[in-house]
C-alpha cells in the first residue's frame, strides 16, 4: 500500500507510524532495537535478515502489505534517510505515483 506520511508512533514501544493511501495506519520499529537507520551497519542489517524465519521471508518476498515489509524498506532500507527509503518504497511498488514525502519527521 502507498505511504502518504509517517511520524512518531504514540505507541509506547513503537517508533514511527506509516499512514497508508487507504486511510489505515502500522506502528513499526521497536524504540529500543537499532535499524539500517540508526547507525548504517550493514552486520545488524544482514543480521535482521538472518534471523528471519522461512515465513517471514516468503512474507518479504510475496510483497504482502505487513509491518515487517514496511520494516525491511523503511527503516532497513538502503539508505540512512527514512524518506528516501519511504520514496524508495513508493517507487518500486506505485511507479506512476508521484513523490508524496517530501519532509523529514
């Protein structure tokens, strides 16, 4: 689903919250775990990878809408820069769709 915003999740343990073209919203990210965001290690990004269970790979690889892909875009994305990963994001799934996310939070 296309991402229209994101902001700080109100969520104690939760760090952002994505809202979607739908109107729905996901909190994803846990405050106290580090991300490809946080620090640009690409051995904890592997790692989230690694850990990763045979289901919730197939969910990565099937696209299906979930917190965990919107986790493995955003904030373990290729770059540092939530909002390009958040366009990233947009692009590969919604290519017609103009760049929505233009700020940082």
């Amino acid at each position: 689903m296309f991402i229209i915003n994101i902001e700080e999740s109100p969520l104690r343990n939760r760090r952002y919250r994505i809202f979607l073209i739908n109107g729905n919203h996901i909190d994803i990210g846990f405050k106290h775990c580090n991300y490809y965001i946080d620090n640009a290690n690409k051995k904890e990004r592997n790692l989230f990878y690694k850990i990763l269970d045979k289901e919730q790979k197939h969910l990565i690889m099937t696209c299906k809408p979930s917190q965990l892909l919107y986790e493995t875009f955003i904030l373990n994305g290729y770059s540092t820069d939530l909002i390009k990963n958040i366009n990233f994001y947009n692009q590969e799934f919604f290519p017609l769709k103009n760049e929505i996310i233009k700020e940082n939070i």
